[in-house]
C-alpha cells in the first residue's frame, strides 16, 4: 500500500470538506457531501498514521488465522445471529495460537 497517496487522498478529503462545509466551494446543498468526505478524511488519516503497524502486523500473523477470522466476520454479516457462537470461538482461536505455536515470528 502507497502510504504517501493515501495521506495525498485524506488532506485532499478534508481540504475539500472544508472548502464545502464553510460555503466557499457552492452554498447549496452541499453539506452532506462535506460532512461525508470530512469524516472519510480522518479516516484516511487515521488509517496513514497506523500504515507502519497494520503493515508490521499483517507480516506477523499467519495467514490461516487471518483468513479464518475474515471468513467468520462474513459468517457474522450474513447471519447476525451466529456472532453468539463465532465470536467466542474466534477469540480462542486467537488466544490458542499464540499458546500452541508460540509468539509470531
């Protein structure tokens, strides 16, 4: 991932939201879209603050695990209901990998 674009798209976000939010770019019906890409803004800066630490741990897990919890998270957004009985079993997956195998890398 382009650490430098993505902080190029968060400052473009929020100079842009901002632009809209005080009237400067067009006063009519625009404060939603302005609203809209402020907060997509700090999200994208937050997640270019974090870049360096999501990198090092997506290096560190292993991949099975990563993908097992990728496929429960969906399990969950199909079928609300089975969060009773995933999340606890994803929780001992995490919790029992790092005692069966170790520390990560």
């Amino acid at each position: 991932m382009q650490r430098n674009l993505l902080g190029v798209f968060a400052l473009g976000l929020l100079v842009l939201g901002a632009l809209l939010a005080l009237g400067y770019a067009s006063p009519n019906g625009t404060s939603s879209f302005a609203g809209g890409a402020l907060k997509i803004g700090l999200v994208l800066g937050a997640f270019w603050l974090a870049l360096p630490q999501i990198d090092r741990f997506l290096a560190r897990t292993p991949a099975w695990l990563l993908i097992s919890t990728f496929i429960g998270l969906v399990l969950i957004v199909l079928r609300p209901l089975s969060a009773l009985l995933i999340v606890p079993l994803l929780f001992g997956l995490w919790f029992l990998s790092v005692k069966w195998f170790g520390k990560w890398k």
